[in-house]
C-alpha cells in the first residue's frame, strides 16, 4: 500500500489477537480495543483443542507455534463416553507423538497471544460503543466514553454480541435451545478422585436424550463442569441463580436417575454454577461489503460449540493479516479475505448446528444416545466468554 493503514482491532481474544501479531510481524501498526480493564479482570474460559489445519495454522503464521507446543498438553486429547449409568461406552485416546488437537488453557493461550505483542499494542478498559462508516472509505470508531477516532480499517474481533457487527449486518444471535450450565472443581486429583476417574487426562461426555454431563480438564488440576441441556431459555424462572443450593437442587431433579458417580458433577462442584445459554448467528451470515470494516470469529460467524469456533477465529485473524499485507488496497484485502472466510464459515456453521442436533435432540428417550460416528473428541467444550470490545 502507497500510505500505511490505519488500523483498528475490537476485541483482544485469540482471533484479534492473532491478527494483530501477524500485522506486527510485518511491521503494519495496530491498536487493540478492549473492555476488560486488565489481562487478569476476568476467566478466560476453559480449554480448547487447537487443530492443526485450523487453529494451529494460524499460529505458525504467527511464528508462536513452538510455543504454543511448550504450553499445550498432548495428553489431553483423550476422551471418554459414558451412558447415563456411568457406563464407559467409548475411550480415545492419541497416538505418541499425535499433535493433531492438542489442548491448551484459553487462559495461556491468550497470554501467548498477548506477549507476542509490542507494549502498549492493546488500549485496556476501552469500551467500544459503535462504529459508523466514513466518506472515502474512512471508519470513526465510537467510544463508550463519547470520543471518537478514525481508521482507515475497522476489524470487529469482538464475540458474539459485537459492536461493530450493526455497520455490516443486522443479523442479531438467536437462543439455540440449549443452555449448559458450567461448574468447576479444583486440585481435583487430591479433593475429588471420582471426578479425576470420570474425567482422565482430557474430556469425558455422558449423555442421555436431550440432556449431558461434560467433565474437561485443565492444567493444574482444574477441571470445569458443564451440565448441557435443551430447554427454554428460562428454565431457571423463579429461582436465584447467586443461590447455589437451590440451583443445585433444581438441577439434581432434572438428571434424577442418573448414576450417583455422575450426579456428583452436580453435588459435589466448588463454588456456584454459571448459566451459559447458547446463541447462534443465521447460516449462512454474509453482508455487503463496506469500505473499511468486516468481522472475524464469532463476530462473524457465532456457531455452537462444538470445537471449531475458536480455531475458525484464530485462522480468520490470521488469514485477515495475510489478505492486508499481501494486496495493494484494503477494499482489495477485504474482498479477497471476505470470498473465502464467509463460505468456509457457512460451511462450519451448518455442520455445527446438525452436530449439536443429533448431540442433544429434542427427545429425552435414551434411544437416541449414542448416533453412529456422531462423537467427536473434545465434542460441546467450553463456551468461553462472550466477548464484546
């Protein structure tokens, strides 16, 4: 390009993240916009597995995929089904030297993500407002505080109820019918043995019609709960959800009749339960283009959580970067990054939703348990924050 971009990232999670480090490494300048008042102000969610054409791509694009190889955890590409009376259906685990999904804590991945960068790259408790398209393809970008700044690029990396979605589409996220429920258990080899068993090195799925119980471990003897279900938005109408026990209660009753080993995924968590409904954006999203600003990850393409979302993230950053650096204007950039990101994702999205169906339908009878090669390791992980800049 004849004059250096002036570019803007909403959202410091992995995709914006990783765009910006690409960016970097090429020498484009870059602000990040972000929320969250520190690294530290919030969990950064559970634990992904990183694919090798996918998530893994894009970090090698980044020259942080040694790294991210010295943090990852191998051995928790394991992964075990059960039936609702904690019988073990199925057990995978990788083969030596498998590094096709590797683990790794959000928590440090985004910390990778975040060191990799020049200081100050990242402006902390910078809420975006809106951002609205400028004569001569210029972007002013809104604060929450009512200041204002202009870029010549506007990319929305800022989760499921983006800020910078409304200048390109109207697409609102809608409640799938399903809600998980997440819980945590912590130094869980020495203080809950029978969750450590049910759990291995990786993930364990149990799984009756329409409802699940899903054990993920992370590092450091951590291990997050969550209690999957279809239902109504409200199923906890008329209840506290700050008030564990009746919380807890309300739960145990759904899942009456499972075994006592699974039911203490429910009894036995540390601390409270967060309820995490689940939103998806349509299939396919797409919008006209315009001039200086589009989206990536779940800003873009809002999918259930069925493993691909943050790797698509990542991979959008990644790909995003590459289309700036290597085309002579942004409209040109866009455009070639828009053709292959927007169909990938329609693709990924439709999938995902016919994965969560047979997953969880809409039955409670147990014949429905178990579809033939439906399962995939690392199936309904954690959700993560829903990020908004």
């Amino acid at each position: 390009m004849s004059t250096t971009p002036r570019i803007a990232i909403v959202g410091a999670g992995p995709g914006g993240l990783v765009c910006a480090r690409v960016l970097q490494q090429h020498g484009v300048p870059v602000t990040v916009f972000e929320h969250e008042s520190d690294p530290h102000s919030r969990s950064q969610g559970g634990t992904l597995d990183i694919h090798e054409e996918t998530g893994q791509a894009a970090l090698r694009a980044a020259g942080l995929f040694d790294r991210f190889l010295a943090l990852s955890r191998p051995e928790s590409q394991e992964w075990r089904l059960y039936d609702r009376h904690a019988t073990l259906i199925r057990h995978d685990r990788a083969d030596e030297g498998d590094l096709g999904r590797p683990e790794i804590d959000r928590g440090r991945l985004r910390t990778l993500l975040l060191d990799s960068l020049a200081p100050g790259t990242v402006r902390w408790s910078h809420s975006v407002r809106a951002v609205t398209p400028l004569p001569h393809g210029t972007v002013r970008l809104h604060h929450h505080d009512r200041t204002a700044e202009d870029f010549d690029l506007v990319i929305g990396a800022d989760g499921a109820w983006s800020r910078v979605r409304p200048a390109l589409s109207g697409a609102q996220p809608s409640y799938t019918g399903v809600t998980m429920v997440e819980a945590r258990f912590d130094d869980v080899d020495h203080r809950h043995p029978g969750i450590a068993r049910l759990v291995g090195d990786g993930t364990m799925s149990a799984k009756a019609g329409h409802r699940s119980l899903v054990l993920q471990r992370n590092s450091n003897g951590h291990v997050r709960a969550y209690i999957t279900f279809r239902g109504p938005q409200d199923w906890h109408a008329g209840l506290d959800l700050a008030d564990t026990d009746a919380v807890r209660a309300r739960l145990l009753a759904q899942y009456r009749g499972w075994d006592e080993s699974l039911l203490d995924i429910l009894r036995d968590n540390e601390g409270g339960f967060i309820n995490r409904p689940l939103f998806v954006l349509p299939v396919p999203h797409t919008w006209q283009r315009v001039p200086g600003i589009t989206l990536l990850g779940d800003a873009a393409h809002l999918m259930p959580p069925v493993g691909v979302g943050a790797n698509l993230a990542l991979l959008d950053g990644a790909e995003l970067a590459q289309a700036v650096i290597g085309h002579p204007t942004l409209d040109e950039a866009l455009g070639a990054y828009e053709s292959v990101m927007l169909p990938r994702a329609a693709g990924n999205a439709k999938a995902a939703r016919q994965m969560l169906a047979t997953l969880l339908p809409d039955t409670d009878s147990d014949d429905a348990a178990f579809p033939d090669a439906i399962w995939p390791a690392g199936a309904l992980p954690d959700p993560g924050p829903a990020r908004t800049g």
